[in-house]
C-alpha cells in the first residue's frame, strides 16, 4: 500500500514531463531551429569566402614581392655586366657584340638562292668557264714573261721597327667636361661630352656614379686618355677614359695644374715620342703600362716615378689619396 501510494506523484510528474516535452517540439520551435540552421550555415560560407579573399590576397602581396625583389636582381646583375664591361675596356679586352637579328636575317634560305640553272644554261655556263680558265692562263703566262723581261720581283722594305712598350703610347690630354647625365640604361654610369681640343667633344662612359657627385663633374678640367679603342657601354659608344686615382674604397678625378687648357697634351721626361692613333687590344699596351701609374705619398701622379706633366704648367696631383693606382 505504501509503495502505490507514492507511485502515483512519480506517474504524475512523468506525465507533464511528457507534455513539456511536447509543446517544445511544435512545429514553431522547429521552424526556429531550422532558420538558426539556416544562418548558421549562411555565416558558415561567408566565413569560408573571406578566408579564400585572404589567401588570394596574401598570394598576390607575394607575387608582387617576388617579383620586385626580380626586378632590383636584374639591375644589379646589369649594373655589374657595366662595370665588368668597363674594367675590360679599361684593362684592353676587346668587347665583342653579336648582331641583331632582324626579320631580313631570319629571312628563309630558299627565298634568298639562286635558282638552279637549266640544263642547256648548265652547258653554256661550263663552257664559258672553260674559255675563262684559257684566257686566265695566258694572262698569267704573259705575266711570267714580263717579270723575267723586267727582271726579278721588288723585294719588300726593312720592317718597321718596334715602339717600346711604355707611357710614350698613351694619347692623354686636358679634357672639359661640357656635359654630365645619367646614363639611361646603368645606374652606375655616366655620360659626359669632353672637349679635348678637337672639333667637337668626345661622348665619354664612365663608372664613377658611386664616387663623384654630378655636380662635381660638372664643367670639370680632368685627364682623358683618347687613344683607348672606343667601345660600346650598354648600348652608348665610349670614345675616352677619364683617368682617376683610384683604391678598392674610393675612387677620385687628377687634378691638372693650374692654367690647363683642353687638348694640352700630358708628357713624360724621359718619354719622348708620339702615342699611337688607337691602341690595340692584342698588343695589350695598356695593360703593360697600367701598373706603373701610380699616385705618390705627395700626391703626384706618376709613371715609374716621373710626374704626370703638362709643358710650362705643372704637374698633375690627386687632392686627398696618396700611394694608389691610377686608372
């Protein structure tokens, strides 16, 4: 009896349970579970679509990274074919530039030939060739004669005799500097127009960007050497070489003596004769005499030791660096 008793507020208890459990699952409740399903989903593929903008965009900042950091590659790659072009001019070695190819060039073999001869024109051809050779020998013939009548052949004169190899060579005069640029396609490069006493100015490349501001160049009495083999620097013909003392650190214009004029010639006691209209690269003149320019501890630039001269002026100096080569 006790235990039916209180089974009864159990049952009861169960039963609105039951019934709670009811009114939550009408179709209201349902329809508001669905519709949070709904925006959840919603904010599920908004999240999905931001997190692809984001991968898109932080692929693009690394392409353009990558590809700026290509870019600043390229110019300094070209930036040091310009000074290795430039230390082989100025050490002698004979750049060598291949053609351009043009649509004329590529031009297929077959259009450009020759058609082939005819048979009967093939015939006519050798037997003309024939005549040719007959006639030739008895031009050649009548050659002998006339050599054995006129006596024996004329024998070349003596050889020429060797200039020695040292600073009597180089054509290096006073130049001005009437213009100074950038050079379009170096960032290392520049481009003067020198006067060097000659009917117009000499187109000059030189590397000294990183050593001499332009306005220091600017108008500028310095040395030129004229006689180096003019040579292309990326894409501009350089006619001369602005001579410098020069270090691994620093790299500085001679000074000429005071009263210079362009085209006044630098001369050598000791050193006479006339330099040679164009040096040549195979005889490799300037790179025997390259090592005795030399700046002294009083600043005077010397070859073995003589003074750089300019005739009733003085002599040649460079303002700070002592004990350096001259280049």
């Amino acid at each position: 009896m006790t235990f039916s008793r209180m089974s009864f507020p159990l049952i009861a208890s169960c039963r609105l349970f039951v019934r709670s459990v009811l009114r939550m699952t009408s179709p209201e409740v349902v329809q508001r579970l669905e519709q949070r399903a709904r925006q959840a989903d919603e904010a599920i593929n908004i999240l999905k679509t931001q997190i692809q903008m984001l991968k898109q965009h932080a692929v693009t900042a690394e392409e353009q990274r990558l590809k700026k950091e290509n870019d600043q590659l390229r110019l300094q790659v070209d930036d040091l074919k310009a000074k290795l072009t430039l230390a082989e001019i100025q050490n002698g070695v004979q750049q060598v530039y291949l053609p351009v190819r043009t649509a004329a060039t590529e031009a297929p073999a077959a259009q450009t030939a020759d058609p082939a001869p005819k048979p009967a024109e093939a015939k006519s051809g050798q037997k003309q060739a024939q005549k040719g050779g007959k006639a030739d020998k008895a031009a050649g013939k009548g050659e002998k004669k006339g050599e054995k009548k006129g006596g024996e052949k004329k024998k070349g004169g003596p050889p020429q005799e060797e200039k020695p190899v040292d600073v009597s060579r180089l054509d290096m005069r006073i130049g001005r500097i009437l213009s100074v640029k950038k050079h379009p396609d170096a960032d290392t490069l520049y481009v003067e127009e020198i006067d060097v006493g000659e009917a117009a100015p000499r187109t000059v490349v030189s590397g000294l960007v990183k050593h001499v501001s332009m306005e220091e160049m600017q108008d500028r009495i310095v040395i030129a050497m004229c006689n180096l083999k003019p040579a292309k620097m990326r894409g501009i013909t350089s006619q001369a070489m602005v001579m410098c003392a020069s270090s691994p650190e620093k790299v500085e214009l001679l000074d000429p003596p005071a009263g210079s004029q362009p085209g006044d010639r630098i001369t050598f006691e000791g050193y006479p004769g006339e330099p040679d209209p164009v040096l040549q690269p195979k005889k490799k003149v300037w790179e025997s005499v390259q090592p005795d320019l030399q700046v002294t501890s009083d600043k005077v630039a010397t070859y073995k030791g003589v003074p750089f001269t300019v005739a009733g002026k003085g002599v040649c100096t460079s303002k700070t660096m002592t004990n350096v080569g001259i280049k």
